[in-house]
C-alpha cells in the first residue's frame, strides 16, 4: 500500500521577506569584501559606524 506523503509546510512571507533581505545583505557584503578587501572593508565599515554614533 504506496504512502502519499503531502508537504503542509509553508514559509510565511514575512519569514520569506526577512530572508531574502538577509541574503542580499550577505551578497552585497561578501562583494564588497571581495572587491576591496579586507583592510579597506573594515575601515569602511568603522567610519560607518562611527559616523552613526
């Protein structure tokens, strides 16, 4: 007697959204990163920050 297995599980949009925001700033960091390594990436990423704060 086959089993049909039915898949109920749903991601909900919000969870959906979230990761795909997450993802692209993961991309756009591991771009950066990469484009102008890592001594400038961090100086970058420390005048942001200062500049918040």
């Amino acid at each position: 007697m086959p089993m049909s297995v039915t898949s109920s599980a749903r991601i909900s949009l919000p969870l959906a959204a979230l990761s795909a925001v997450i993802a692209m700033l993961l991309a756009g960091t591991l771009a950066l990163w990469g484009y102008y390594g890592t001594a400038v990436f961090f100086e970058m990423l420390r005048a942001g920050w200062a500049a918040c704060f």
